[in-house]
C-alpha cells in the first residue's frame, strides 16, 4: 500500500457519511467488528469504490483458519488486512500466503497503543516486528502513545511499513509518530467526532507534512 498523505483513519463508527469528506484526503479508511458486523461484509465493497479499505479484526488464529479468514476478505475486495503477531509465524505466514495471491498488505500488531499493552505485549514486541519481516507482511502496527516503540521498532525493521494508531483521543500525536518512523498515523474519534472533518484532516496532514520535513532534514 502506498501512504502518499499518511493518514489511514479509522472509521469505527455509523457516521458512514463522512466518507465522502475523507475521498482524496486520506490514504485508506480501516474497519473492524463496528462497521462489519452491523453491516457485513458488503460494507468492504461499499467503501473502496471510494478508498483503499484495510480490515482490522487483528486476525489471531491457527494457520488453517487464519488462511481461510484471509481469502474472505481479500474476496471482497480489501486492500490491506491487519493481523495479530502473538500467535507466532506459522499464524504470520498463512495471512501472508493467503493474501499475496491476491496483492492485498500485510500488517502485523508488533505493540498496542493502549496502557494495557505493557503488561504482555510490549516486552515482546521487537520478536514479533522481526518475525513480520521473516514472514513477509509488509508492515507492523506500532503505538503513536509511544513514538519511542516507533522509533525503536523502525531501527529493527527499517524495511517494514509502519503504521500508527493512539494519535488524538488516546493521547499521541501523528507529529512525533511520523518522526519516529511512522509512515502513516491511524485516527479514528479524533476525526469522525469532528464536526468539519476536513478542517481537522487538513491539521493533521500538517502535522504529517512537517514531521516529514524534519525527517528529510535530520537525513541530511
Ligand atoms: P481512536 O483514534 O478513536 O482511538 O481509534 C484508534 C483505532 O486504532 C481503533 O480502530 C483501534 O481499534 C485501532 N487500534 C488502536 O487504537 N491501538 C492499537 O494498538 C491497534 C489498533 O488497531
């Protein structure tokens, strides 16, 4: 998936209407569980007439069903699938395998953005980016709440796309997650319970524009 705005937003919510606002500013919308199980899955082919849809139900099974999961939904019609990494590579590898036929990412939960997250996961989360890289996704999800987990995930698997959620509500900020190794942030409430959509899009993609420049810079 290419990330030109760098900014995927999470649309957890049945203000399905703001997808129009979203037409040309954002790289792709993800869904989960609140969109697909009152909608089902004709909500996938409704949205990507309009964006790239990546479909986050953190996939966390055995191969066998991880496979089966994957052909569903790179079936209809999604660009980009997010699953989880704890189960290991095998778990990995069966969402790699099964979407690669169909040219659909990726994406592996390396840490969570939530506080929770420091009880397991984040004391496992340099094994799993690496265990991504070795089963071929294309990225690794990482937390905007920790941009030093970005920066630090990035240095492990500079090869690998990272994208970002915890921007606005839960407290990080697309800024310090682009700067740290971000290539795109995932917003949700910070956006669609915003009256003017547009408005807050367009600070957000400033934000992303100036940690960009930064980046450029420190590169030299
Ligand atoms: P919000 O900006 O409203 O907090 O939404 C964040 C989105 O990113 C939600 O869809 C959530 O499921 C997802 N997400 C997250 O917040 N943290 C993670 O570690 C992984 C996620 O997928």
């Amino acid at each position: 998936m290419r990330f030109e705005k760098g900014i995927i937003v999470a649309l957890d919510s049945p203000r399905f209407e703001i997808i129009e606002d979203l037409k040309n500013e954002v790289d792709a919308v993800k869904i989960g569980y609140p969109l697909l199980l009152p909608r089902g899955l004709k909500v996938i082919q409704e949205i990507s007439e309009v964006l790239p849809v990546i479909v986050d139900i953190k996939i966390a099974d055995v191969p066998y069903v991880n496979e089966k999961i994957c052909e569903i939904l790179c079936e209809s019609g999604v660009s980009g699938i997010i699953a989880h990494g704890f189960t290991g590579s095998d778990s990995i590898r069966a969402c790699v395998r099964a979407s690669s036929n169909f040219k659909v990412s990726v994406f592996v939960v390396a840490e969570m953005s939530h506080p929770g997250a420091l009880e397991f996961m984040s004391s496992h989360s340099d094994e799993i980016a690496r265990i991504a890289m070795l089963c071929g996704a294309e990225g690794i999800v990482a937390p905007a709440t920790r941009p030093e987990s970005i920066k630090r995930l990035h240095n492990i698997v500079p090869e690998l796309k990272i994208i970002s959620p915890g921007v606005g509500t839960q407290g990080g900020s697309a800024y310090e997650a682009i700067l740290s190794g971000a290539d795109a942030v995932i917003i949700g409430r910070s956006v669609y319970e915003t009256e003017d959509v547009k408005e807050i899009l367009s600070e957000f993609q400033e934000e992303v524009e100036r940690a960009r420049e930064e980046r450029r810079k420190l590169r030299g």
